[in-house]
C-alpha cells in the first residue's frame, strides 16, 4: 500500500509547484515552511499521520511557518526529503506501554499514568507530546495536556501555564491552540485551565513560576477526582528546555506537584543520566529514554520570535515585569511574587498583554494563583482600548501584567 501527498508552494513572484511523493510504510517525510509560505498538502492514497493525527484522503490542508513530519506506517506521501530513519517505532512502544498502565489504572480505580517530557530545546518534546496524545485519544482516552513551556503557548499563547482536558481530535493545521479560546468551560473539550506567568524562561522568576505550577497542579488533579475518564487516562507534560541547575529544580519541583510517575528524557545522554541518578531510589518514579527525531531542527531566534507573534494574534483573532517596564521609582527590590500597581498611561500599557485574573478581590496570593481569561491593551487619552478573544463587558475588573508586548501588524 502507498499514499501521495502534494505539496504546493506560491508566492507573487514564482508560479504554483507541484510535487507528488511516495512514501515506503514506516518512513517520514519531513518539511520545513519559513513564515510567508503556504504549503498545501493532500493524501491521495494510503494513511498517514502528522504527530499522531490521522489525516484525510482528498482533504487539503496548509501550513505556513511550520516544521512537519508525515509518517506512514503502511505507507503515505508528501513535500521535500524521505526518511527511513525514524524514532517512531519506539514512541509507539512508549504509547503501547502507557496504554497498559492505564488499563491497570482503570481496573484499579487509580490515576493513570502521569508522564513528563524533558528535554533541551528543539528536541520534540511538544511534538512527542500531540502523538502519545493523540495515540490515547485513538484508545478512547481522555487525557489531560499540561504545558509548562511559557516560550511556547502551545494551548493559548506565550507566557502562560496551562492545562486542559483532551477529548477531541487534535487539529493537523492549528494544533492545540484554534479551539482554546472557545469552548465554554474546563470540563469542554479543549478549554484550558490558564495561569498567566508572564515571562518566556522559567528561570526570569523562578519563585512565582513555581507558585503557580504547584496551583495548577491542584486543579489538575481535583479534575482528575471528579472525572474517571480523565483519572484512568492520566496527564502528559510538556516542558521548557531549561536544563541548567535551574532548570533540574524546576524539573523536580514539578516530579513532585504533579506526582509524575514516568520522566521521557528525550535527546539527552546527561540528562538521562542525571534524571536516573535523581530518582535512583525513589520507588514510583520511572526514567525513560527516547530519541529525538532525526527531522527535529534548530530554531533561531528570529524564528521563535516570530512564532510568538503568530501564536498571539491567533489568541486574539481565532486562529514581574522587566526593569526597563517596572513603574518610577520601582526597583528590584520588590519580591519575585510582589504585585505592584501599575498606572494605566501610554508609556505603561501600550501594547501590552494583559491577563485579566477571575479574582474577585485585590488580595497579592488571589490575584497571583487565579485563573486568567486574557486580553491586549492598547491605551488611550483617558481610556482604555482593550482587545480580547471574548465578546462582551469585562468580566472582572483586575488586570495582571508580564513582560509580553504585542504590536498588531
């Protein structure tokens, strides 16, 4: 059995191209779209699959600013290198044996398994986490995803921690993040549980960060009582790629809000060593190694930056602060989780993102460990212009500023 896939490239200044693939079962195909290019893509025969997704014989789908691989274990097609050296076949393996904890969990009535993925950066870590995701989901699964990665905003947007329940097909084109912002409660498909950090690194304050994953961490297992769909099919984490002495802090910090149960170090030899020296002695904690794909590839800055950008305007339309930001006469010497009052002029706001807390008081640890609904605030004389995902008056009247600016283009 084969499948084709093709891929089509155009620009104002090159006509459309055409390419057709076929690819032998068990192989990849990989591509890369810098962000001005559109790549379509069409399955004409076969089955493949993008990070776990099944895609769609005849259906058309487009990428822009994207890495992607396409994998066929019968056999697929698609746009720009074949390879035939893969890591699949053992993520597959990863899946196989969560899928068995599971059903031991289930028959048990205990949580299911409890997975993180550690890494450095630009290993596949989110990757690896859409397919055994998406893997769970074909069983029936429910899962839930945490995405501790505030670079990424994988579910919402940079700068936040979040959680959400997996009970539908994760989107091959937009991901995680197309359905986010609009299902209408947690216990809803996609609706995340958001906690606003407000920095990209870990590391920028390392005290608030860890406040609010051991917050988030209490929400995700009072979900995990309530529902025992979710509490068999248990969590998946993703991770930033800090992997300093910071960073192994923060890593077990999070073993032990999250009562993780199985560490994936992907990609790295000392961290797998380090990891499985840590937790040596610790019954109940499992250290695996898996490779990272050969398809992974280095993202420079310019590349994240931008991929920040998307991912907030996506946020907005569907698809502590630094010094140099701090209020005069403000300095350092506030605390890492110290709110300070911020007054709303241009210099101030202007283009900044804003989460807007579901607090109902001004008290520091309410506003600090509440959820966010979020918004973009563009200031004005006197006033207030205050763009959101959601339609409506503001739902509450406290405003929670990092150190994300955005500039509509």
């Amino acid at each position: 059995m084969h499948s084709s896939t093709k891929g089509q490239a155009k620009s104002s200044q090159q006509k459309e191209v055409s390419k057709e693939w076929k690819l032998e079962p068990e192989h990849e195909f990989r591509f890369e779209i810098d962000f001005g290019t559109t790549v379509k893509l069409k399955l004409i025969s076969g089955t493949a699959e993008i990070f776990g997704t099944e895609i769609g014989i005849g259906h058309e789908y487009e990428f822009s600013g994207r890495k992607v691989a396409i994998f066929t274990w019968h056999g697929i097609c698609s746009v720009e290198y074949v390879a035939n050296e893969t890591p699949m076949t053992s993520y597959l393996n990863m899946h196989i044996a969560l899928e068995q904890c599971r059903e031991e969990a289930k028959s048990k009535s205990e949580k299911g398994p409890r997975v993180m993925i550690v890494g450095p950066e630009d290993v596949g870590k989110t990757s690896l986490c859409k397919l055994l995701l998406s893997y769970a989901l074909r069983h029936g699964r429910q899962p839930i995803f945490v995405n501790l990665d505030s670079n990424e905003g994988s579910i919402t947007m940079p700068g936040t921690l979040t959680a959400t329940p997996v009970n539908h097909i994760i989107d091959v084109e937009e991901g995680f993040g197309s359905s986010a912002t609009t299902a209408p409660s947690f216990s809803s498909s996609y609706m995340p549980m958001v906690f606003y950090y407000g920095y990209s690194d870990p590391s920028d304050n390392v005290k608030l960060y860890k406040v609010l994953t051991k917050k988030l961490a209490s929400n995700v297992y009072r979900r995990l009582v309530e529902d025992e769909i979710a509490k068999a099919s248990g969590i998946v984490i993703d991770t930033s790629g800090l992997i300093d002495s910071t960073g192994y802090e923060i890593i077990q910090h999070c073993v032990d809000v999250f009562d993780v149960n199985i560490i994936i170090v992907l990609g790295h030899e000392r961290l797998y060593s380090d990891m499985a020296r840590l937790y040596k002695e610790r019954s109940g904690v499992n250290v695996v190694k898996l490779s990272k794909s050969g398809g992974v590839v280095d993202r420079d800055n310019a590349f994240r930056r931008q991929m920040q950008m998307r991912k907030i305007r996506e946020y907005f339309y569907g698809s502590l602060a630094p010094s140099s930001a701090l209020p005069i006469g403000i300095d350092r010497k506030v605390s890492e989780t110290q709110l300070v009052k911020v007054e709303p002029d241009d210099d101030t706001l202007l283009h900044s993102i804003l989460a807007i807390s579901s607090a109902n008081n001004s008290e520091e640890h309410s506003l600090l460990e509440s959820s966010i609904i979020g918004s973009n605030v563009d200031t004005g004389k006197q006033k207030m212009t205050i763009l959101s995902p959601s339609p409506g008056r503001l739902p509450k009247q406290y405003l929670i500023m990092g150190s994300y600016k955005w500039m509509e283009s």
